[in-house]
C-alpha cells in the first residue's frame, strides 16, 4: 500500500516532494546473503524539505505481525538520506532516492517473505508492502560415473559461488583384468638333447587403473584432476579415466637339456655370451618374443700315462672335452724305439697331440715301444747280445745272439 504524496509544511511556495514510485530489487552477490535495493522514485523541490527523512523496515511475522528489523533506530536517515540529484529552489526536479542493504536475514528458511518499506518525510509518510520469494542460492550438481560398463554413478552439490575440491577416484578400481597371451619363447638346445618343450607362450595380465576425470566416456573431453579445484557454476559430469597397462607373467624355464662331455650351464639369450635368463626351472619373466639358447661348459678329465716299462716325465695332464689333447709327454726306454700313446695296452688307438678329446671319464694312455736291434749285456767275462726280435718291412724277425770274443763277435748256436 502507498498513501501518495509525502509533501512537507509549506507548501508549493517553501518545499515538497511527491512519492511516484517504488524501486525493489533482489539480487545475489555472494553465497551467503541476498541484496536488497528499495527506494522511492519521487518528484520534489528542494528547500530543507527532505531533512530529518527516515527509511524504515518490517518484516512480517504469522505470529507477531509486522516485526521492526532495526527497532529503535531505522534502516536509514535520517542524517544521510540525500537524493541523488538536487534542485535550485523555485524548481521542481525529478530523482530517485534509493538505498541497498545486504540484508543477510531473509536468506535462510525462510524464502517467501513479506516485508514494508516506510518513508518519512517531516511527519508524512508514504508505505508500501512488498511479496517476494527469495530464489534458493543456487546449487550446481558435479555427477561422477565409473565409466567402467556399470553405469555406477554418484554424485555432489556444489554451491554457488563455492570453490569445489573434484572427488578422488573410485579406491582401487580397476576395469578388465584380463588374462591375455603374451609373448613365445623358443628354446634352442645348442647342440644338446631334449625332450624339454620348443617353445613356450606367456601371458599377460591387462588392466585398466583409474586416472584422474574427463568430460566425455572416450576421454576425448576436458581433464579434471583428482583433488583439483572447481570454481564454475554451472553443472558437471565426470568419467572416470583409464590407463591401460600390461603386466608380464612368468613362465618356468624347461628342464636342463643333455650334451655328451658337456655340463648345462643354463638358458642364455644368445648362443654365447649374451645374458643369463636363469637356470633350469626357473622362473623367467618375458617382455618380447625371443628365443634362448642353452649354453654349456666343457667338462675336463685327467689323463694317466703309462710308460709300460719305460720312464715319462709327465705322470698325467687335464684336457677338455672337444679340444685337442695338446702336448703330450715323451718317455724313454734303452734300446727301445717310442712309438707313440695308445688307448690301451696291446693294440688301441693312437693318442696324438691334435686328437680331439671325447671322453667323458678319466683315460690311461699306454706308451708303446720297439727294439731298437740287440740289446748287449757283460756277465763279468764277456759281451753278450741277447736274443731279440727286429723289426722289418715283413714283420718281426728273430734275431740270432752272438758272442764277442778276442777273435770278435761269433753266432752262437743253441
């Protein structure tokens, strides 16, 4: 309600001021409190006419009436209440006389309000009953979905005005962890025998880890970090995003393969040198296809020489399987010729230098001999050239003894 013109004593001739109109805005600056502007849009002329003006202020309350928000006092003026434009006297001016207060009280429960603005000028007054509703301060809904096939989603109020801190990811979640195939590995013997499998395939385990948020499902949008800061006020929707990653499965190296005079040194990425994967049945991780060799050392074994009645300088030396034998000792027998080393006694096989070794235990090497002609011996008296056998292009031959005597060697006859 208004009752019209508020005009001060006096008259047109001294001053007045005519009430046209109300002003009443609401607005929202901040989280916490509502704006509200009221004021008057008033014609006057000015000559003191507005001095002592007061605004005052009611709320209404069901059970108590209209309610003075300031009691004792008033909302504004009277000292401070001015128009925003002044006139000359003699003149009559428009203007708008208007004050704002943060009026801190109406945000809360209770949002459908009715309040009264009173205007007081030298004992007039002009009143008006404002009906509002108060807007909630607005809200805004940060939405998060796993992103994962579910459709699992939750979600969060954000105010306005507020600064958001984004959710941290879903604890531990993890999408597909899929066993999958992973990489062959081929074994290469390397000369040795085996019934150990030629190659054998992996696995992988795939996972995809929860990284952080975006605002789209394929990851395509705008990055959102976990903990980050959100000050927009406007709605948000957030999928989880997805790292993918493997993770290598072991697989258990094959049984120790077998090679004659040879001991399994172990599963190699290369045929020699390279690096050592592990030995046999263990455990061995791949991150690629590959083939791995196994890898040996040559076993060692001594070799005795049997001088077979003569002497030999070296009693025995060490050689290595599939190297040569190397030098081999030279005996010494009186009246015999050294034919060489032999594997055994009578007969065997010849042993030389450059033979390659091939034997995987221990050897005796046996020297053979032949008569080098008569062999002379002195029984105190005389010479004697025992009875012998020579060795000839047919074969060997019996040799008649003789006798030195002062007339010289005589054939004796048994």
């Amino acid at each position: 309600m208004a009752d019209g013109n508020i005009i001060a004593p006096g008259g047109v001739s001294t001053s007045y001021c005519y009430v046209r109109g109300w002003i009443h805005t609401v607005t929202y600056p901040s989280r916490d409190y509502a704006q509200i502007t009221i004021g008057v849009d008033s014609v006057w002329h000015w000559l003191n006419g507005w001095q002592g003006a007061t605004f005052d202020l009611y709320w209404w309350s069901d059970s108590q009436g209209w309610v003075d928000y300031f009691p004792g006092g008033h909302w504004w003026g009277p000292d401070n209440l001015v128009p925003s434009a002044e006139a000359s006297s003699g003149t009559g001016t428009t203007g708008t006389l208007t004050h704002v207060d943060n009026w801190s009280r109406i945000v809360g429960s209770n949002r459908n309000c009715k309040y009264r603005a009173v205007l007081t000028v030298n004992g007039h007054q002009s009143i008006v009953d404002f009906d509002t509703t108060i807007a909630e301060i607005p809200q805004y809904t940060i939405t998060y979905y796993k992103n994962d096939g579910t459709n699992t989603s939750t979600s969060a109020k954000k105010t306005y005005g507020n600064t958001y801190t984004i959710a941290d990811n879903w604890a531990n979640h993890q999408l597909n962890n899929t066993v999958v195939s992973g990489y062959t590995t081929t074994f290469n013997i390397n000369g040795g025998t085996s019934t150990t499998p030629s190659a054998i395939t992996s696995t992988r385990t795939r996972k995809y880890a929860a990284n952080g948020w975006n605002t789209k499902s394929d990851g395509s949008g705008t990055n959102y970090a976990p903990r980050g800061s959100y000050t927009s006020n406007a709605n948000l929707t957030l999928y989880e995003k997805w790292t993918l990653s493997y993770t290598n499965n072991a697989i258990t190296l094959p049984a120790a393969p077998t090679r004659p005079g040879y001991t399994f040194k172990g599963w190699y990425t290369a045929a020699s040198g390279g690096t050592k994967a592990g030995n046999a049945g263990a455990s061995y991780t791949p991150s690629t296809n590959q083939t791995l060799y196994a890898q040996w050392t040559a076993q060692s074994q001594t070799v005795t020489f049997n001088a077979n009645g003569g002497t030999t300088p070296t009693a025995s030396k060490t050689v290595t399987y599939d190297q040569t034998y190397g030098a081999l000792p030279i005996p010494t027998r009186p009246g015999y010729e050294f034919l060489g080393w032999f594997t055994s006694l009578d007969g065997g096989t010849e042993v030389q230098s450059d033979t390659i070794v091939k034997i995987t235990s221990s050897q005796t090497l046996y020297a053979h001999w032949k008569v080098m002609g008569a062999v002379f011996t002195h029984d105190g008296n005389q010479w004697q050239r025992s009875l012998c056998y020579l060795s000839t292009d047919d074969g060997w031959k019996h040799a008649l003894p003789y006798v030195y005597t002062s007339d010289g060697w005589k054939l004796t006859i048994f």
